[in-house]
C-alpha cells in the first residue's frame, strides 16, 4: 500500500445524507429543542441574519418549542441575552450577547477590503477614529435614531461628518456612516429598539458592561470552529464566502490552525471539520420544514448544488446567492419556496412545492404552517400554490 493510498484510508469518508442530517440536528431543524434558551440556539447556527428581524425572530423561534414572537423580543430588550448589531459580511445579525467580545474580536481581525468610496468622500483613519470616538461618546446611555446620531457626531467632530456626500438608496447619507459597521465591530454601536418606524442604536456596553474584545487570533479560531461545528464539513473557500473575505486569507487561517481541523472526504470532495468531530448520524435526514428569509441554515451550509437541487438552484436562488427567498425544505434539501400574507388575525401561507409530496409530508407541511402560525400569534391557512413574491435584496 503506498503512502498516498494510506492517507486516503486514514481519512474519515463522510456521506452528504449523514451529513445533511447533522447540520439539522445541530440547527434545531429535526425537531424543535425544548426549553432551550434563545442565546443558545444563535450560538449554534453562528448568529441569526437580522436585515429583516421579523425573519430573523422567526429562524430563532421556529428552532424552540413553543416560542413567540414576543419570547425573541424579551430575549433581545428585556433580558439582552441576544444584541442586535452587524455581524458576518457587514449584515445585520442576532447575536449571543455572553459571545460578543469574541464575535467583535474576530470580525476586527478580518482583512479590510478597498473603500469604494471616492477622494472627499472617504473617511482618513484619523477621522474614522475620530468618528467612532463620537459614537461610543454619544450612544454611551442613549438611545439615537440616525439623525439625532448625526447631529451629535457633528457636534463632536465637525461639520465634515454630516455632509450629505454617502449615495445610499436613491439618496445621499451623511459621510460618517461609512464607517456604522466598523463602529460596531470596535464595540461602540448596536441597535436599540426600534422608536416607532425608526431604528435607533446604542452602546452595546447595555448588552454586556464589561465588554472586551479577543485578541484577533483567538477570536478568530474560535470563529473557524464554530462555524465548522455548525456548517461543516467546509472547505476554506465556503467560510470566506460565508465571511466575504479573500478565500486567500481563509486559506491561510485554516493553514494556522492546523492540528485543531481535520480534513475529511465529503462524497470525493476534501473538506474540513474540527479535529475529531466526525461522527455522524447513523438514518438519512427526514421531515419537512419552512425556513424564513435568509435562515442561517441555506446561507451557511454548502455545497450548494446539493442544498439546491436540480430545479431549486434556478427558483430559489437569487444570481447564486441563497437566503432571498423564503423556502421549503424536504429531507435537509431546499425543494420550493413560500410566502405569507397576514389579513387581520389571519395568515395566508403560500407553498410552491418543486417535487411532489406524500401524504405523510402533506401533513408535516400543515404542522410547519400551524408552527409559523403559533409563532406570530394568528390563524394560519395553508394552500399549495404559485409564489409570486420576487428575491428580497
């Protein structure tokens, strides 16, 4: 036997069924865990994508039995055992408030990309201190919306900060919010509650008071790890996609933290898991589940042609991306997409189903809807039809 021949057998072969069905069980996807603390579900898929709450309280919800609406939002104002505060690829995210020295240290130690602003419009570093000061001054034991927070930027730095010189949605934002998400990072702004339509952000020393951030390198260990824990097997290239960082640089991350991962075989395709945590479920994934807007699940797990098979890539992708629609999931695998109309205390749920369904899967279908419907708190009617709802941005 040569050399390379025992390598191969040394390595742990791994089926995408088992480790479909692993990924679900880790995400709470099987059945929903009981009694289980919010914190505790957002650590384990990594943070919940919060650019639309509602859907990021439902992906929560929808993983414990039981949970409302208004059990999330407890969680988030009431207890602060979750913050709000920008995450992963500079989005919105939930977070475990306990895990958030470690997330801001890992998301500082990520490499910067070039500015796509242009001269007079970029923030020098001087000034982007300078500004991140102001906010950690003013949101310190407040609650701001975006332009009480200008104003009071503006009085801390100058009138610079407030020139309306940032294009964003058709419109122009003041020149210090270019830099909202590395203030977040450093710890000096998250979100508040929401002060009628109107966002407003706060210190994230509410959520935790002796907030501390990681050294980078251990944070971002930390980061590799958990993600791997929850997403993998994964090559390097799916955790910088998962990031939006160079595959580069996740490339050499993996390479340093050499003996804490351990490649494995995914069906022919080497990927990585942490060291030792290759045992699988023994049964193939089974059970059908309704997943919101960007649920971690679709957004973190590859590969994608697996996820999204045959007809679901074209459907319910959007340009490759996952988590722009709503979908259903058919034994771990993405098999249609869904919508929901609320009239009154009633919700119009609308499944497009891309494959057909048993009888046994019919109902599991209506237990999912009866499970949305619990979690807002209104009578649901589920109808098997065409979606019409287009890709969120």
């Amino acid at each position: 036997m040569t050399r390379e021949t025992l390598q191969a057998s040394a390595t742990p072969q791994l089926t995408w069924p088992a480790v479909c069905a692993r990924r679900l069980e880790r995400h709470h996807l099987l059945s929903p865990a009981p009694a289980t603390p919010l914190a505790a579900v957002a650590t384990a898929i990594c943070g919940a994508h919060a650019q639309i709450l509602s859907a990021a309280e439902l992906s929560l919800g929808l993983r414990i039995s039981g949970a409302t609406r208004a059990t999330v939002q407890q969680a988030l104002w009431d207890e602060r055992s979750l913050v709000k505060t920008y995450g992963p690829r500079g989005t919105v995210h939930l977070l475990p408030a306990a895990e958030l020295g470690l997330w801001l240290g890992a998301l500082t130690a990520l490499p910067a990309g070039p500015s796509p602003f242009p001269e007079g419009v970029r923030l020098s570093a001087d000034q982007t201190d300078d500004v991140i000061a102001a906010i950690a001054d003013a949101l310190s034991e407040a609650e701001l919306t975006a332009d009480e927070l200008t104003r009071a930027i503006v009085a801390r730095t100058g009138a610079w900060a407030g020139e309306q010189t940032m294009p964003a949605f058709g419109g122009m934002w003041p020149r210090w919010r270019q830099v909202m998400t590395f203030a977040a990072y450093r710890g000096a702004l998250c979100f508040g509650p929401n002060r009628g339509r109107l966002a407003t952000y706060t210190s994230p020393q509410r959520w935790v008071s002796e907030l501390s951030l990681v050294d980078g390198e251990t944070a971002l260990a930390w980061l590799a790890q958990r993600y791997l824990h929850a997403y993998g097997p994964a090559t390097p290239q799916q955790f910088a996609q998962w990031l939006a960082v160079p595959a580069s640089w996740a490339t050499a991350l993996f390479e340093r933290l050499g003996a804490a991962l351990q490649a494995v075989e995914l069906e022919g395709e080497r990927a990585w898991v942490a060291a030792g945590d290759t045992v699988m479920p023994d049964a193939a994934p089974q059970g059908v589940g309704l997943l919101p807007y960007f649920d971690a699940y679709v957004v973190g797990c590859h590969p994608r042609a697996r996820l999204f098979p045959g007809p679901a890539a074209g459907r319910a992708l959007a340009g490759g991306q996952a988590g722009n629609f709503p979908v259903l999931l058919v034994n771990g695998v993405v098999a249609g997409v869904w919508q929901q109309r609320r009239a009154g205390r009633r919700l119009a749920i609308t499944v497009e189903p891309l494959l057909a369904l048993n009888a046994a899967q019919r109902r599991e279908l209506d237990e999912q809807g009866a499970r949305v419907g619990a979690f807002l708190s209104l009578t649901p009617e589920l109808t098997l039809g065409q979606v019409v709802i287009g890709p969120h941005a």
